[in-house]
C-alpha cells in the first residue's frame, strides 16, 4: 500500500478533480494501481468486496480475569465501597495514571460532573458555558442544578465548542465553564483555560469519552478545575456504568469526596456529616472489573494509537481525505471514534453518504454524513420544560428567560451558515484494535472506492 504518487500528479492525471481513474506511475507502483486486486468492480455494483469477515467483536471485552475479580468482591461480602479496598486502591492508580493528586470515584460520569458543578457553588441564577453538541448529561447536571446552560456554537472543523466565542458569552452571572471532549477528540483546551484565567471563572472538563486524550503531553480532564471521566460501557474504558473525578485542589477534592459519600469528610477530621452530601459512589463490583479493564485498556490504547495514526497517514495519500483538525500540534486523539475529513469536490461530488454506502459494502464499518454534529442539545424539550418551571422561574426573571431562549440559536450548528463540510467516521474503539491487515483492508477498500467514484454518481 505504498505509494510515491503525489497529489499534483494525481490531479494531473484525473480531469476535474475526479479520483475515479486507474493511475498508475511509469516504473513504479501507486496506491491507487495496487488496489483492488481482489474485484476492480465496486462490491455496491455487484463485485467482490475487499473484506468479507466483519469487524466487529463483542463489547466489553472480558475473560477470567475479570470473573476471577468479580468473584472475589462477591466472596468478601464487602460489597459497599465503605467497607471494601477496591474502590479506594483505584482511584489510587488512576490519579497517577492520569497525573493528578486526587480522583473520586462515582457511579456514573453524569454524577461526577453534577458533584463538580455542586462543590463549586453551581446554583439558581447561575450560568454555565457550554458546548449544544454533547450528550444530554452534561445539559442535565446544569439545568438539574437550576443553572441556565450558556450554549456557545461550534467549530464547523470538529463540531467542538468554539473557544474564540466563549468569551463574547461570560456575563456577571457565569460560574462555570464546561468544554466536552468529545469521542476521543480534545477541545481548545489550552485557549479555554486562558480565557477562564482571564476572568477568574472555574473550568469544569467533560472528559468522558476520552479517556487518555491528551494535549502537548497533558491528558484531558486534568486541565481544569476538576475533570470528570465516565466508565460507561460504551466508553474506551469501562465497568458497565462508572466515573471519576478528577482535580488537584485539595480543599475542592475533600468536598467532591463527600459529596459523593452523603457528607462524611473523607478525612476523617469531622465526625458525622459535616458537608453537603449525595450518595454517588461506586461499588466494589465496578471497581473489580474497572481494575481489570484498566490493565487491559492500556494496551488497547497503544493498539488503537498504532492503528489509528498508521491509517491516518495511509488515507490522507488521498486526495480529499484528511485526518480531523487539531488544536495544536502535539495532540493525542484516541480514536473512540475514527473521524476523516471529506471534500466531495474531490470525488465528482460524490456526497459522504454514498462514499460510504460503498465502503460498507467493501465489509468496511464506515458511515458518512454532510455535518460534524448533532442537531444539538438546545433544541431537545427536556430544556423548555425546565424553563417553564417554578424553580427556574424564581430563579431568573421573565425577561432574562426570555433573552435565553432568543440565544438558542446559532448559526454553525443550527446549519443556517453551511460549512459545507463533511465527514465519514466509524467505531474506532472496535475496529482499531486489530492486526495491521485489517487496517490495510481498510485502506483498500478507500483506494477501491476513491478508484471507482464516478460509478456512484
């Protein structure tokens, strides 16, 4: 899969953009000459795919291990963290794997960013800055607190919250700011926490789908204030359900860790429950599986870091693909899901969506579509019928209620402004864990389908 053709000489070689020609270089091998040996004709039409084994395996990925594990929590009877070793002795190990003094561990992400948002003050007629692309727990944990989430449009490039507007949106009511990173992907990070530095405000990191993301040799969740990190299944790293807190302050992380356990002072200091308190902990049996997840889960990531840049740098040999922005150079993505770049102008106008109809049929797990985002959390109703509640009510006036929801509109991911641009993606968490031919099997079927585009038109 090599391959010494150049872009300028592929263009030269095509007419109008289109990647649908065989090309070959004199004396020499090209990837688009070296693909498809096994059908030149496109599985969609009618010919052989590339890949008839599937990708897919089942998940969570497990073995005696984790049963062994299980068992032993089960056997001990210690089954509440208050009374067991488990739960303690990880959140030990993953506040050094992370590079952080304290972790708290919760039953949940979701929990672990509501016990943040509660232990910084986050209450009626505050305001949170936000991303509207995100799942709906980071909205929940806001508007559960009667706290008005502050949605800042996106980056049509990532779909990730756009730092370059957040400040336009800090008023004298905003207590906290919350990027999301999201699918393994880092926000701005590094421009977020200056801007917050500049007024004084609080960050609060979504990092619970990327897990081990990093930016200039730092992970996520670890720039903020706090950083909170779910163990959901569906995550890179999992217990079935799950989370952690993360921060460094110590006087702030006491008060997350007795959030989490009703009010007990994790220090011991004061007897009874002498803070404000949740019951969010995590039990022993998450923490026996999480324990062996984690062990398992390095390695992943490794296998998933190969992969993944291995065939970043395979499909941006093509022209009109390319790997997903990052903010700054040293950045490390995680691969939860894969996500490219797509510019049909490349491929007779061919849209996302038919590319990667055709590449599915090649047996390759890939789906495409004309934006990067989510039609967006400002838009679900969960939102309206917190603003026609009494405590809202109480808690803002009509007029500022009325400014709130004239805001909820925003260009980029409204799709009022188009970026006209478009992505194809697929579940990277599975799909990059193999061997390196799975991984060319893939590439094929790219070269296949960029080969033979004009066809799908």
């Amino acid at each position: 899969m090599r391959s010494l053709l150049t872009r300028r000489s592929f263009m030269k070689k095509t007419s109008a953009g289109l990647t649908g020609a065989a090309l070959a270089v004199t004396g020499t091998s090209s990837l688009y000459a070296n693909a498809g040996n096994k059908s030149s004709k496109l599985a969609l039409l009618g010919g052989s795919p590339v890949r008839r084994r599937s990708f897919n395996q089942p998940w969570p990925i497990f073995d005696d291990n984790e049963e062994k594990s299980l068992l032993k929590a089960l056997r001990s009877r210690n089954w509440c963290c208050l009374r067991g070793n488990a739960v303690y002795d990880f959140q030990k190990e993953f506040a050094r794997a992370m590079g952080v003094r304290h972790c708290v561990l919760t039953n949940g992400g979701t929990t672990a960013l509501s016990a943040s948002l509660h232990c910084l003050g986050v209450g009626p007629g505050d305001e949170v800055i936000t991303t509207p692309n995100t799942f709906i727990a980071t909205i929940n944990v806001i508007c559960n607190a009667h706290a008005l989430p502050v949605f800042v449009d996106i980056d049509p490039d990532t779909g990730l919250i756009d730092a370059d507007l957040i400040e336009a949106a800090i008023t004298e009511d905003t207590k906290v700011i919350l990027p999301v990173h999201l699918a393994g992907f880092p926000a701005d990070i590094e421009k977020i926490m200056s801007v917050a530095g500049k007024h004084n405000i609080p960050v609060v990191e979504d990092a619970c789908q990327s897990v081990f993301a990093e930016v200039n040799g730092r992970k996520v969740g670890t720039f903020g204030t706090t950083g909170c990190i779910s163990f959901q299944e569906w995550k890179s790293l999992v217990c079935g359900e799950g989370g952690a807190l993360l921060g460094n302050d110590d006087e702030l992380m006491r008060r997350c860790a007795a959030f989490v356990n009703n009010g007990r002072d994790p220090k011991r200091a004061r007897r009874g429950y002498p803070f404000p308190g949740s019951n969010h902990r995590m039990t022993e049996f998450q923490a026996a599986v999480l324990t062996e997840q984690f062990k398992r889960f390095k390695q992943q990531d490794e296998t998933r870091q190969k992969n993944g840049k291995y065939l970043e740098r395979e499909l941006a040999k093509i022209p009109g693909i390319k790997p997903r922005k990052a903010y700054c150079e040293k950045t490390r993505f995680t691969y939860v899901t894969f996500e490219l770049d797509y510019n049909k102008k490349h491929f007779n106008n061919v849209p996302a969506s038919r590319f990667a109809e055709a590449l599915r049929a090649e047996g390759i797990p890939v789906s495409g579509r004309a934006r990067r985002y989510s039609n967006g959390c400002h838009k679900e109703g969960m939102l309206e019928e917190h603003l026609e509640s009494h405590a809202f009510r109480v808690s803002f006036s009509r007029a500022r209620l009325k400014k709130y929801r004239e805001s909820l509109h925003m260009p980029i991911i409204d799709n009022t402004r188009p970026s006209g641009k478009e992505m194809l993606f697929m579940e990277g968490k599975i799909a990059l864990l193999g061997p390196k031919k799975d991984i060319d099997d893939i590439t094929e079927a790219f070269v296949k389908v960029a080969k033979n585009v004009d066809k799908l038109t």
